[in-house]
C-alpha cells in the first residue's frame, strides 16, 4: 500500500495563499520513501505585495538557493496539481497525512478553488498525524516528563504536541529545530507517523486530536481582602487548573476573579 505525507507553507492562517508545497510518497509494506517532490507556486512567489505577509517571508533567500541547487522547483499550481494527480494515480494512493490536516486540507480547498484547477486530494480520505500522536504518545507520562525536562509548552502553559516537539521525542534529537519548509517537514511528519504505527497505531484509521494535553500544576493561589471594617482577610488555596481550587481541608470552591 502507498502513502501520502504532504505539507504547505502559505501567507497567513486566515488567507492562506500557498507558495510552498511538499510531499512523500511512502511504501507501507517495504517501509520507504518512493517519491519526493517539493514545489514553489509561482503565482504567490512571484506577487511581492502577497509574499511579503507570509510568516516565513524572510526565508525567500533560502529558497533561492534551494531553487538555485535544484532542490526545489518554481511552477504553476495548475501544473503542480496535476504533477500531484498523476503521481497519486500512478501509486494509486490509498491514504493522505498531514500535521494538523484540517489546515493543509483548506488549503488546498481554497487554492485550488481560487485558481480553477482540481483538487489533487478531492477522492483520497486526508488523516491527521496529530489524531495519532495524541493516542500514542501525547498522553504517555514519558512524553510529559520529556516536555517537563526540555520545557516544551505552549504559550496556555500545557503541552506541546507540535510537529518540532514530537520529532525531538521520537528521533532523541532534542536539538532539532523544524525548518518549516514543506518537503522537510512532509519528511519529519512521515518519521513521526513511522513511530505511532509501530507503537500499534493502524494505516487509515482516525484517531481523534484534542485541543490541548493539559498539564496539571499545583499552586497556591493567595486572595487577600478588607472588610468593611478594614479588616484583612487572607486565604491560600491549592489549585490545579484554572477553575476549581481547594483550600486546605481538600474542599473544592469556585472562585470567580473580576
């Protein structure tokens, strides 16, 4: 059976033009890559107004000397999507990956809709690598000790289950750094996938993502107040998350801050 792995670089979340894409085509059975291609869309490259809001914008330099090397290639989309049908009809493609696909999967939805040309992935089911990820590893007390030691958070404080975090855990490469470029993280997404497949995780099974792997702290929360006679009042309660507390005999309360 083969696989697709596949990334996108666009301008921005909310208009997501794309001007990078990426992919691996993966044989399950022999476990290894087949194909590798990797694509600057040059309708968003060559517009400097759009380029200019992406969030990598300052990466062009890099991708000129990808492009100079040959390691990249500048087209059309049109000629890109149809590069993408024939290489998924001829692997006849059982299955897509991405990292948080519901993104990549509008991309591609709102490119090919702005630009007039077929949806490559329009009759191949797209799977997220994150609903894996969750089931296999996010939870483990391993991977929590693991973002405990290296301080993988989010900025809510929880833990990050970014594609960057989960790599660094499954390769032992705690130095790594993604270099948001669609063909390497298609290749860095694939090894992450590679992992919970072997943790027990199956081929075209969903597996369902969280919006968050909270992390549990206790703290002592202090609330001080005056009475109307002046009186101060101070209280101390332990906490583990932002909404119920206990104070020190282990009663629960809800406290609302205005």
């Amino acid at each position: 059976m083969y696989i697709v792995v596949f990334d996108t670089e666009t301008t921005s979340v909310e208009k997501p033009f794309v001007y990078d894409i990426g992919y691996v085509v993966y044989d399950t059975e022999n476990e290894c890559v087949v194909l590798a291609r990797s694509y600057i869309v040059k309708q968003t490259w060559e517009n400097r107004m759009l380029f200019s809001t992406a969030y990598y914008a300052d990466k062009k330099e890099f991708y000129r000397q990808k492009m100079k090397a040959k390691a990249i290639t500048k087209k059309p989309i049109a000629e890109i999507v149809a590069q993408m049908i024939t290489d998924f009809e001829y692997y006849e493609i059982a299955f897509a990956y991405a990292f948080n696909s519901p993104f990549d999967e509008k991309v591609f939805e709102m490119n090919c809709d702005w630009h007039k040309v077929p949806n490559p992935f329009d009759n191949i089911a797209i799977l997220d690598i994150r609903g894996l990820v969750h089931s296999k590893i996010a939870f483990t007390k391993a991977y929590q000790d693991f973002c405990e030691r290296l301080e993988l958070f989010t900025e809510s404080g929880n833990y990050s289950t970014t594609a960057e975090s989960v790599f660094k855990y499954v390769s032992g490469n705690t130095e790594f750094v993604e270099e948001h470029t669609a063909l390497a993280d298609s290749e860095i997404e694939l090894e992450i996938l590679r992992y919970c497949i072997s943790l027990g995780c199956e081929y075209g099974k969903a597996y369902k993502t969280y919006q968050s792997v909270v992390r549990k702290q206790k703290r002592v929360l202090t609330i001080e107040q005056q009475d109307k006679d002046g009186n101060k009042r101070v209280d101390e309660f332990i906490y583990e998350n932002r909404r119920n507390y206990k104070d020190k005999q282990g009663q629960v309360n809800r406290i609302v801050l205005k």
